[in-house]
C-alpha cells in the first residue's frame, strides 16, 4: 500500500510549523501529553458509566521513554486508543481551518510575523511532533476496535497505516528525533531532566500521572580503607504534581501553601504582599491566583519588563505571560488565569478567545483595585509598601491613555505632604482641607526635604494649608490630568495666582505693585527675555524672592520635558515674584533712586537665587560669579 495524502489545509499547516522559526518547538511535549490525557478521560469517563473495562483512576497513567541510542522519545497512554479508520481520520487531517483563516487574514493585514507564536500558544495538537521527529509512528489499539494498527509518517509527504501489535489499549507514540543542527539540538529532548522540566512547566496539573524513569545514584556500602563507591539504578517517577493550588479549595489552604506556591512558581524571595484567590462562573468560568509582589523586580521599570499572567486551560499551560490579562497601570501583579473556557484545540475561533479575555481581564482589573483600595483602608502599612515598589506605575497609569482610567486609579495615589513626616490620599487631604481653601496646593522638587524648603509655601503654612509634595516627574502632569478632586482644582503653589488671601489683602497688593512700577519694569528689563514679569508678592513671607510662572506649564514641567529628546525645548513662562515687605525690597528701592546703574547686577543675583532654590543652576554662572563679586568687592 502506498502513502495516503494529508488533507490539503493539514499540509500547509504542517509546513508552516515545521519551516516558521519556532521558538518554542519543547511545546510538542505538552501537546502529546494533553492528547493522551484526554484520550485517558475518554476511557475513564465511559469507565464510569458502564465500568466495563474492570479499570478504577488509580490504574491509569501516561508513560515518558527516552532511548539515547535509538534516539527516541516515546509518549503512551492507556486511554481509549484509535482504530484503523480513526487513525487515517485523526492523524491525517486537521479538522480546522479557523487558525489557518486566522492567519491569512493576519498576512493580508501584514501582521504574519508572530504567527507561529499564535500557533504556538494555542496549541498545535498531534503534528507539533514534526517540529523535532523525523518519523513519527502511532500505534494504537482501540477499547472496542479490532486489534492494533500502526500510523506512520515522516511529514508533509503523507502517512501509511498498517496492522501491528500492540499489548493493552491505548496509544504509543514514537518520535525518532531528526539529528542536531547548529542551531537545533533536538538532542535535549532525550535528556531525562529536560523532560522533566518540561512536564513542570506545561504539564504539571493534568490529572493523570505523567511518569519517566529517573536515574539516580545511591552510595555503596563502604569497606575498609577503600573508597566511596556509587551505584546508579533507575526508579519509575511520576513528574507532575496533578493537582494545582488553585484548584483546591480556599478553606484548605494556609497562607503558607499559597506563599511557597508563589516563591516557587515567580522566583520571588519575598512573600507577596497580598493573594487573591477567586473563581468566577458565568458568561466566562476562570480561576483566578493572583499575587501582588512586595517589590519590583530589578527589570519592572525598563522597558525589558514584560508583564501578564499565565493562562491555563483546564490546567494545561497554554501561555507564560498573558499580557492582555493585565492592564498597564497593574502590571506588577504576578499569577496565573485557569479558564476551561479557553480551549487547547485550535478550531476555536480566535476572536472568541479575545472575547474571552477581554471578560476575564475586565474581571481581574477591578479585583485587583477593590484589593489595593482594601489594603490603603485596613493595612497601611502593607499599602504603602507596595506603593513604594509600584506607586510610579499607578501614577503613570493615571496619566497614560489620556487620563482614561483617572477615575479608577485617583484614589489609589499616596503624597507626601507639608503636614508631616506621613504620606497621604487625596480624600485623606481634601477631608482635611478648610471650607475657605479654594484648591488643592502641590510644590514640586527633588526631594520633600528639598520642597519643604521652597520660598513659595510661606504664606500656605501661614494660612495652615497643607500643600502636597511632588517628587516624582510623572507626579505634576498626573495632577494635570486629574485636575480636580472633589470638585477643588488642583493648583501649583508657583502658579501665577494663587488665589490666596482676602479682597482687601489683593487690592493693597496691586496698588501697592503700581506705586513701584517703575522699579519692577526696570527689573523686568534687565532681566531681559528670561522672565515673563517682575512682581510684587503675597505668598512670601520669611524669603525676599521666588520664582512662578503664568499658564500651565510649570518650571518643573518645563524641566522634565526638557530632560526627554526633544527638538523643541519646553519654556514656562516665569515671573520673579519680590516680597514686599522684606529688608531686600528697601534696598532695591534705594539703588534705584541713588544708584541706577548697579540695578541689573542686583536682579541678576537675585533672580539666580530664585533659580537655586528651585533647584536650577545660573544661566551663566561665570557672569554670575563675577556680578557677586563685583558688588561684594567692588572699592
Ligand atoms: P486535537 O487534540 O486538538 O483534537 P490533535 O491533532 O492533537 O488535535 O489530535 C487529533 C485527534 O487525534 C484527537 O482529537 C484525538 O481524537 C486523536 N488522538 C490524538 N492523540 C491521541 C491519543 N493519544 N489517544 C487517542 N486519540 C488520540
């Protein structure tokens, strides 16, 4: 007899697989082993029904053989096996065309470059084997068929089937793995510890026993004056542990079981910080083991750092890192994602899956807020621990997407404060606020300590208005973009107005900036183009000068912006501010009725000294050097 064909679509999907530069070519181990559990459940689950094969759970198992000289690897099952017919049926066609519709339409929209990774994720089925054998040969042996039959086949050319022998029901698969490139070392596969990882990693909670001979050595007994000996032998060893963590029930578990489950699975030496454990029934079925780390692991904050949760279907690995299960804004949480809903076969629809997802992810964002919102509420301490790791995330989040998800993330933020040493919510800063206060006041600088120090707050602390401290660059535009909370703007204590103070309080102001016009503008005019205006104060008290600026891009801003590669350079428009009723402001007034000249040495000085205090270096700090000499020295 000679070779039959594969169906046309199986042909091109075997020679997509096996020609695609494939990362992932250890999948078809995972899908071996998922066939043949599922072949097993088959058998068990009529089992159950009729009882007629006399087997109960315990006797069934899926076997692992590796044979380094024959260069073999072996999968075998004792489930319900194919007959002749199922075998041509099963193995020469790929009953599909969904991911191969999948793909091509992804071509057409010139996205094909990861269509081996979509393959890859969803599951091949049985023709993964061609990607590391160069034969293939089934054989199998029906529960109710007539005898074994052997399938066999060296890829796209076709498949031959052929009476056999076979003892016991079920299916043998051998892989005659094709021989070590330069690049491909399908040798690995033949080594006991590779394969044992392997079933760890994809494997570990199908529900049969997935067992290999290990080899070991144990010592000899030792005699006198001689040396240790040892002796290898081999042990028949199961590689899964079959039941997963968040299969088991909540009550069942200690705190204990979830922190080793998550050291061991995420490589974590800390415990995290908070697990939630949650199932859902419905539109979309999942479990859900979610872990929000105590730190950032080295990479978080680069662009190296991929996020996602791992996918499983029915407790079958299916994808390492699922990032559209989380959004950015919480994308420290660690976990993984169980949904039988998803299936391995890769009939389904894909569009469906994202559907799919999108539910489940939907799902988990708002867990993961109620979580963090929880912990700000019960324990702070723990909050604040993992805002120290992740809070520049949550702030990014907050401004990122336009401010999309401000809403849901607002009350999530933590700021250091003028009103002491502790960090505080926006709700714990407006609960707080006086009814008279008309905004919500930040200054923002290197470090609090650095901020405390800002002339601008003298007048805030005056009036016993707490003012929150920014110190991080992303923390001045995601106030932008909240804009207001609780209906009170958010207001920079350098902005222009301030708004501030009582009517009578603004009208002495301004009559009194109109009395000194004529110092102001020839301030302003020594000053040049680096200064919008010179004027008058009322947010100083204990500082001579400082430096704001009019409109919504704050000296801060201006410096962050400036710090990204931009052709054009951000500029705010600042205002030197003068405190009225300090000593500086008399002798201003002095020099320019009696000394006019020295005036701009004067501005200079003290508009460097406005620029130091908010942490920018002189313009030109020779000039600068110079023109505190001169006045200092000059005889
Ligand atoms: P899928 O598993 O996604 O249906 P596969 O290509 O992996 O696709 O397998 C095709 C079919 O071959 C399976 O649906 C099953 O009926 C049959 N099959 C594969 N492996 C086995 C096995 N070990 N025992 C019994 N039947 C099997």
């Amino acid at each position: 007899m000679g070779l039959q064909q594969f169906r046309t679509e199986s042909k091109r999907l075997l020679d997509l697989m096996v020609n695609s530069i494939y990362t992932h070519k250890e999948i078809f181990l995972r899908e071996l082993i998922s066939n043949a559990s599922d072949a097993i459940d088959k058998l068990y689950y009529r089992e159950l029904d009729s009882g007629t094969a006399g087997m109960s759970k315990e006797d069934f198992y899926i076997r692992v053989d590796l044979d380094k000289e024959k260069r073999t690897l072996t999968v075998s099952d004792n489930g319900c096996g194919m007959t002749s017919e199922e075998l041509r049926q099963n193995l020469g066609t790929i009953a599909d065309s969904g991911t191969l519709r999948f793909r091509q339409e992804r071509r057409e929209k010139g996205e094909g470059a990861d269509e081996a990774e979509t393959i890859g994720q969803f599951g091949v089925g049985f023709y993964a084997a061609f990607m590391v054998a160069r034969r293939v040969t089934v054989t199998s042996r029906a529960f109710d068929g007539d005898g074994a039959y052997a399938w066999q086949s060296e890829g796209a050319e076709g498949f031959s089937v052929k009476k056999a022998e076979k003892d016991g029901v079920g299916t043998q698969i051998v892989l005659e793995l094709k021989d070590d490139t330069e690049d491909e070392h399908y040798s690995e596969f033949l080594e006991p510890y590779r394969i044992q990882q392997l079933v760890k990693k994809y494997s570990d909670y199908i529900r049969f026993p997935i067992r290999m001979e290990m080899e070991h050595s144990r010592p000899l007994e030792k005699k006198e004056g001689e040396e240790q000996r040892y002796e290898t032998y081999t042990e028949l060893e199961t590689l899964n542990s079959m039941v997963p963590i968040w299969k088991r029930g909540k009550s069942e578990l200690q705190d204990e079981d979830y922190d080793t489950f998550y050291r061991e699975k995420f490589y974590d030496y800390e415990k995290p910080l908070k697990v939630i454990h949650t199932s859902a029934e419905g539109a979309v079925s999942y479990t859900a083991l979610l872990f929000l780390p105590a730190r950032a692991p080295f990479d978080y904050y680069t662009k190296d750092f991929e996020k996602g949760l791992q996918l499983y279907s029915n407790g079958v690995m299916i994808m390492q890192k699922c990032g559209d299960l989380l959004p950015d804004h919480f994308s420290f949480a660690r976990g993984i994602v169980d949904s039988p809903d998803l299936s391995l076969n890769i009939s389904r629809e894909m569009l469906q899956h994202d559907r799919q997802l999108k539910i489940i992810a939907t799902n988990i964002e708002k867990k993961i807020k109620n979580e963090l919102m929880s912990m700000l509420l019960s324990s702070r301490e723990e909050y604040e621990k993992l805002w120290k790791a992740f809070g520049l995330q949550i702030k990014f989040g907050v401004y990122s997407g336009y401010g999309q998800n401000k809403e849901l993330l607002q009350d999530l933020l933590l700021f250091h404060s003028m009103d002491g040493d502790k960090l505080v919510t926006l709700k714990e800063y407006f609960d707080a606020m006086k009814e008279s206060q008309p905004a919500i006041y930040y200054a923002s600088g290197e470090s609090a300590a650095r901020i405390g120090q800002l002339p601008q707050l003298d007048r805030l602390r005056e009036l016993k208005y707490d003012v929150l401290f920014l110190t991080d660059d992303v923390d001045e535009f995601a106030l932008q973009m909240l804009r207001e909370y609780g209906e009170k703007p958010f207001k920079s204590v350098s902005a222009g107005d301030l708004d501030i103070g009582d009517a009578e309080e603004k009208k002495q102001a301004e009559e009194k900036t109109e009395e000194n016009k004529a110092l102001l503008d020839a301030m302003k005019e020594a000053l040049g183009a680096r200064v919008k205006a010179v004027r008058l104060s009322t947010r100083l008290k204990r500082h001579a000068v400082c430096l704001t600026a009019d409109g919504a891009l704050s000296i801060e801003m201006e410096k962050v912006l400036n710090h990204m590669p931009n052709e054009n350079k951000a500029k705010a428009e600042r205002v030197l501010e003068i405190n009225p009723a300090h000593d500086v402001f008399q002798k201003l007034l002095r020099i320019y009725e009696d000394d006019r000249e020295k005036l701009p040495a004067y501005a200079e000085i003290l508009y460097t000294q406005a620029q130091l205090m908010e942490g920018l270096l002189p313009d030109d700090p020779g000039k600068y050097a110079e023109t505190v000499s001169g006045l200092l020295f000059s005889v």
